[in-house]
C-alpha cells in the first residue's frame, strides 16, 4: 500500500521547496556579486507553484521576479509580493496598464501602440508608469527591432520627461543560448550592447540591462550585465542536455510527480492494452493502472516509452496514454493496488527524471513539468529555510 498516507492518494506533485533555495543560492555563486537574479515564476512557476516558488526563492538571494502575463504579475502582488520589483513582458492591446501601473509593476514595451496605452494609463491613474524597452536582437520574437529602435527609445524619453513613464530597464532574449557556442548567441549580445549604447547616448539612464536566461546565465558570462533571468534551472532542471544534467550543473529537481496504482492485475498472452491495442503482451503478465493521462498533462507522445518507478524497477508505458489513466508491464511482479508510482523525480534516487519523459516524448523538458495540470494536487515540502 502507499508507504506516506499524507500523500494525495490518487497521485501528488512534490515540491521541494529546500531544492529550490540550493538551485537559487547555486546559479547566484555562478554569477558575479554585483549582478541581480531575477526568479522566473511565469506559468505557475513552471508548474511549481508561482507564490509558494517566488517566496522561496527570494529567501535564497532572488531580488527580481519574473511573469509573462500582467494576470500572473498582479497575483504575486495579491499574494503580499510587494516590496520587490516584478517584471512583466507580454502585453496585448488592452491589457490592464492601469493596475499594472498602481501595482508597480515593470512592464516591457516593444512597439509604440505598447507606449501609447500605457502613457494613457499613466494619465488616468495619475502615476508614473515604470517601463522596460525590449530590444530584438535576433530571436525575431517580442521586442523592437533595431530599425525602429531610436524611435521607440526617443518617445519613450518625451513620455519620461512628461512624468509619464521612468525607463527602469533595457532588456532583451537569447534565441540560441542552449546551444553552447552557436553564432548568433555571440551577435545577439553584440547587437544588445549596441542598442544599449544607443539608449544610454540618447539619454536613458536604466537601473538594469539584461539579456541573459537560465541557459547564459550558466554558460555565457558575457551576457550577465546587469542582471540574469533564471527560469528552468531554478526548478532544478537542465536547460539542454548539450549544457550538462542536472547533477552536472549542481542543481536539485524541485518536482517530483508520483501517484498510487489504482488496480493491479493479470492478463494472458496476446491480450491488447489500452487504445488501439498498440501493446499485446507477450506472455500472462501482470499490469498496473496509473491514474493519470493527458488531461494530467502526462504526454501522449511518450505511449510505450515514458518510464515509470514502480517497486525497484522502472518500467514503461504499456499501450497508449488516456485522457485520465495509463498502464505499465510490471512483469512478474506481485504488486498492490496503492503501490507508489514515480514517473519523474531525482536521479540519485534511482527515479527517473523529467528529462528522461521529454526525450521519451520528443520534446523539452520545460514542458513535461509546466504542463502538470491542476487534478495534480502540489505537496510542499521544506517549506523553511
């Protein structure tokens, strides 16, 4: 049976707030005393739990936060997050600058339609709007593209010089930073610095530049500047295979996903599992019910591949993966209805990783744990420095 009946019976996301600290107070030694560490807690904190996530990571040497969406900024700020600066880059048309502004929040701006509603929020709350102007550098996503650049920056300065608006930061993204000595990490920062240098010749005075992410803030020390943005590898988890595991990195995977198996049972040879009968067992065996599918955010692409901890064996995925439910082989195996599963947790535990299920689903591991869904109840452990 479950071996810890506080665990959630049906299955539980672990999240080990102590891992999360040592990753923080890790990737800040990495870096130099003067350079800021912004804690990326968008999506829920990667899935991790974005206030509990913030928190912790504050506690261990964070000064900045990080969100993609105004609705994930202003949460942390509803939560009591008010006394450190929470940057906030993907803005839409009619976005609330308002309680952006009233919250004082840093929010990115990349286009002149961006500075336009935000001076008309200013305007009507009667506050000065703290901004950050991106740069496109090359990854050809959000920000402004060099051409249009001096004019972005020009009347972003009237806009300053009216009390509307104070340019906090400039800042842009690396498109090839996972990949340790590409090309374009080089030029990207080269353009980035040029960009600045236009900025600062034109009269900006920011209080941060920074274009590194998780992948340059642990290869690329010539893109820390002012500050570096630190999302995955906070949670624990390699950026890349190419920049080195986890354990390499000195990094702990802050999340662990297990569940108990609902039903346990034997099934002849040549009897089809799951949908499409995908798998036929080969001989009588005997099969275990994992109750969670793709609704759980368990990916489909890794039926007949994600591996899975159960006794002291990993095993895979027998069959397809269900909405709500998927089996493994377990063999021989004598095992009970609520026996523990682990799908993904730390490696020197023997548990297979996050990693191993993106490379089982041919994806990253970025999205293995930010798309756990929310039947997964989180279960925080070492919540106290």
């Amino acid at each position: 049976m479950t071996t810890d009946p506080s665990f959630p019976h049906r299955a539980g996301a672990e999240i080990d707030l102590g891992a999360l600290r040592h990753n923080v107070r890790t990737l800040r030694a990495r870096i130099a005393p003067h350079v800021r560490l912004m804690a990326v807690v968008k999506a829920d904190g990667y899935g991790h739990g974005a206030v509990r996530c913030a928190r912790a990571a504050l506690v261990a040497g964070a000064s900045w936060l990080g969100t993609a969406t105004p609705h994930e900024a202003l949460e942390l700020r509803a939560a009591g997050i008010s006394d450190v600066p929470v940057l906030c880059w993907l803005w839409s048309p009619g976005d609330p600058w308002d309680r952006g502004i009233e919250a004082g929040l840093d929010m990115s701006v990349s286009d002149m339609w961006a500075l336009d509603e935000v001076c008309a929020a200013a305007r009507s709350t009667g506050k000065t709007a703290r901004i950050q102007l991106k740069a496109d550098t090359g990854l050809g996503r959000n920000g402004c593209q060099p051409a249009r650049w001096p004019r972005l920056v020009g009347e972003a300065l009237k806009a300053q010089g009216d009390g509307l608006v104070r340019i906090t930061g400039l800042w842009s993204h690396l498109a090839c930073a996972d990949v340790p000595g590409h090309p374009s990490n080089t030029t990207q920062v080269d353009v980035f610095r040029s960009m600045v240098e236009q900025a600062e010749e034109a009269g900006v005075e920011p209080e941060v530049r920074h274009i590194a992410n998780s992948s340059a803030a642990l290869t690329l020390p010539e893109a820390h500047f002012d500050l570096v943005r630190t999302g995955i590898a906070m949670y624990g988890l390699s950026p890349s295979p190419g920049i080195g595991t986890s354990a390499q990195l000195g990094l702990r995977p802050v999340m662990s996903l297990k569940a108990s198996m609902a039903l346990v049972k034997h099934v002849p040879g040549g009897h089809g599992v799951s949908y499409g009968q995908h798998h036929i067992t080969e001989n009588q065996t005997v099969i275990g019910l994992i109750p969670l599918g793709y609704a759980d955010g368990i990916p489909r692409h890794a039926s007949g591949r994600g591996p899975v901890l159960v006794g002291d064996h990993i095993r895979q995925v027998a069959g397809q993966i269900a909405m709500d439910q998927f089996m493994v082989d377990l063999g021989g195996d004598e095992l009970e209805p609520g026996a523990r599963a682990v799908l993904f947790g730390r490696e020197n535990r023997g548990e297979p990783t996050a990693q191993d299920w993106a490379e089982a689903a041919d994806t990253i591991v970025y999205e293995i744990v930010s798309r756990i869904g929310t039947r997964v109840p989180r279960v925080y452990a070492n919540d106290r420095p």
